[in-house]
C-alpha cells in the first residue's frame, strides 16, 4: 500500500475514535494512535523506526502542524517556505532546496494556517487575506491567502534559534571583529542611539538580540514590534508590547504609532522598537529627540546613507514638513548607524558603523568608523575584515556613562 495512502487511512480510523464534543490531551490523542497502529494488519512490513515515524506523522498532522512540524523543530532550518500545498521550500545553512513532502490538500493547508493564526490571536481570511503571527517558539510567520495569492495560500516562517544569538556566537562566525564588537558594547551602555539597517535576511532582528545583550539589566526597556519576535535576556524590568490587527468590522487596530505613544507614559529608560517601516518613524524620532537616549530599532535599507534617505520618506508618510526639519529630526536623534549585508557566499556581515555627526548644508553628515573590506573569493567564500575608519567625535555620551577614555577611538 502507498505510504501516503496508508497514513491517510489511519489518520481516518483515528479522526472516527475521536469525539470532538471534548478536549483531548496530547497524551490521549498518542494512546489513541498507537491503538489503531496495534490493530492495523497494514504495518507487518514497517520496522519499529518507521512505525514510530509513522505515529509522530499522524500526531503532527492532528495536533501541530502537519509535514511542517519536522522542519519547524531542525535546529539547521532557517527558513521555510509555502508556495500552495505542493511547493515547500526550506533554507539550511544559507541554501534553499525543494522538498519532496506535500500537503495532502489546499483544505489541509488552510487548517494549519487557521490554526497558527489562531494561536496567537490573529485572524486571516478572504476580507483580510495578510497577517503576520508567530509561532510557540518565535518563529515568525507571515501568511498571504486568496483571493490575493491565485496559486494557492503562501506561508513564509522566518525560524529563530533556540538559544538567542550572542556576541561571541557573531564573533565565531566572523561577522564582526572583537574590536568593533568592544566599541558597539561601550556605545550601548552609554545610552547611543543606534539604527541597525540592512536587507532582507542579513540579520537584522538578531543584531538588535545582541546589542540588547549590552543593555545594563537595572534599566526598564520596552520593546515594541509587529509580531513579538525579540529575546532580550537579563533584564527584569521589560515590558513587551505587540501590534493587533483590525477585527473583521475594521475596529480595533493597534498600530507601532500607538505603542510608541502609549510606552512614552510607561516611564521607559529605553525603547527598542523592532524595525519602522512607515510613519511611525516620526514617533519614534520624536522619542530620541525627547530624552530616550539609548534607544534600538531597525529598518531595510541598501546602505547607511539608504537609510536615512527611508527615514525622510516614511517621515513623510506621517506629516508633510519640509525636508531640512526632517534631517534636522534624524541627524539629533540618530548617533550611530550600523549597516548588516548578506554577501554573495551567503554569510552575513557588519558592512558599515557610521557615525552621524549632524546637520550641516542641508545634508546630513556622516562619518565612517568601520567599514567592511573585501580582499579575495577563495573556495566559495568571501574572505575580508571589518577595517576601522575613523574615530569617535560625539563623545559627550562616553564621558557621561564614565566610560570615556583619555583619546576615545572606534575601538
């Protein structure tokens, strides 16, 4: 008999034994399959490991979330991707490959996404086809369903790992040097304002982990994100806020722009917001420009000086002020930038620490204190250093916090 067949019609026999008037346990539901799999006349040439396999297949498929389940506990998985129920996609070490397993139906992918969205809140159908949501362990998720997806529902899980990336995890992997790691350390304790930007995937969220590792733990930190996906360790007083989606009537939407707002009356020392994307740049401007010194966020962009130039158009999405009190704006509240970059062997790397020095002939002045140099491409690998650039000239911050040398350089 077809193995998918097979599993279909136990998972059958199992659904009948079920009465969906009441609420199982996991361990219920596992005692029930193992029954049908010990009556089943099907299995005699299964070994044990595949009939454990099969279990586990016809639990996940009950109670998780269907050939998903395996890929959403690999630690190697770093991203999955659903184009319709016959087309998944996952990211291992940095290479996509096409998998072999499929969903059984379009209905069937739709329970998982239901049942996902539901974990946490959220609501997704044909009036509002767009969530995003998250899963038990953070994993982010982001579903597009028809009408606006025309090949079938398309699910995007962005897998974080099990323990929060470290400094000296990014230092083994050669992404920043320990000297521009010491001078990032020194920055955040200090109360910096610091921008993380970068494209898609070069490791943006985890940056800000790292960075948040900096934070003194006496300090009280709200963070404020789309869909709650930082970890922040070590910090007792930390308050986590989450946006909410409208309802089916359209009420009852709570935007970034609100969160900002209401964490300003929570007596923050700190806000890290997870990444702007559209007017609630100018409320989180006004934040760093309002005695929240040492503030987080990021935001997609193809370089530092890319980023302040997103910075003025989201701005603009919110109010229509003229350009220089706009850079005015974002040269006061912003005092370093950090560039990420996914290079071409898939590593990711700090590219650029730039400092801004402020407003000077209508443009925005910035000063390079690292910046990531290519040498060679040797066997598949991008082989460069972080070089240091420049030195620190804002360093009001460094001797405040008591942490100002005798000649305070980026390092």
């Amino acid at each position: 008999m077809e193995y998918a067949k097979l599993r279909a019609g136990l998972r059958e026999k199992v659904q009948e034994r079920l009465d969906f008037r009441r609420d199982y346990t996991d361990e219920e539901v596992e005692e029930i399959i193992e029954e049908v799999l010990l009556e089943s006349n099907d299995l005699t040439t299964l070994t044990v490991r595949q009939r454990r396999s099969l279990q586990k297949e016809i639990f996940d498929s009950l109670r998780r979330l269907d050939i998903l389940q395996a890929f959403v506990e690999d630690h190697n998985v770093t991203e999955i991707m659903i184009n319709g129920k016959d087309r998944i996609f996952v990211e291992e070490d940095g290479r996509l490959r096409e998998l072999e397993e499929h969903f059984e139906s379009q209905e069937k992918l739709r329970d998982v996404i239901q049942q996902i969205v539901a974990g946490c809140n959220r609501v997704v159908n044909e009036a509002s086809p767009i969530v995003d949501a998250r899963l038990a362990d953070g994993s982010r998720v982001n579903v597009v369903m028809d009408p606006v997806a025309l090949g079938g529902p398309i699910v995007t899980i962005r897998r974080f790992p099990e323990h929060p990336f470290t400094m000296e995890g990014l230092l083994r992997n050669g992404s920043i040097t320990q000297e521009a790691a010491d001078f990032l350390k020194k920055l955040v304790r200090a109360k910096y304002n610091i921008f993380i930007s970068g494209g898609t995937g070069s490791g943006k969220t985890t940056f800000l982990n790292v960075l948040s590792g900096f934070i003194p733990g006496d300090e009280r930190i709200i963070t404020i994100e789309d869909s709650a996906e930082l970890q922040i360790q070590g910090i007792r007083n930390l308050v986590r806020l989450e946006t909410r989606n409208s309802n089916v009537e359209g009420c009852g939407e709570i935007t970034i722009r609100d969160l900002i707002r209401a964490s300003l009356r929570m007596r923050p020392d700190r806000i890290v917001v997870g990444e702007v994307r559209g007017a609630e740049a100018l409320d989180m401007l006004q934040c760093l420009n309002t005695g929240h010194d040492g503030s987080l966020s990021t935001g997609h962009a193809n370089s530092s000086r890319d980023m302040l130039l997103r910075l003025e158009n989201m701005v603009l999405m919110a109010v229509e002020l003229p350009l220089a009190a706009i850079r005015q704006q974002i040269a006061s509240g912003l005092d370093v930038i950090v560039h990420l970059g996914r290079l071409r062997d898939k590593s990711r790397k700090v590219l650029e620490i730039v400092e801004v020095l402020g407003y000077e002939n209508n443009e925005i002045k910035l000063a390079p204190l690292y910046r990531f140099v290519e040498e060679d491409f040797r066997e598949g690998k991008v082989v460069g250093q972080l070089r240091k650039e420049g030195v620190l000239r804002n360093t009001g911050k460094l001797r405040t916090a008591g942490l100002c040398e005798e000649r305070v350089e980026a390092g």
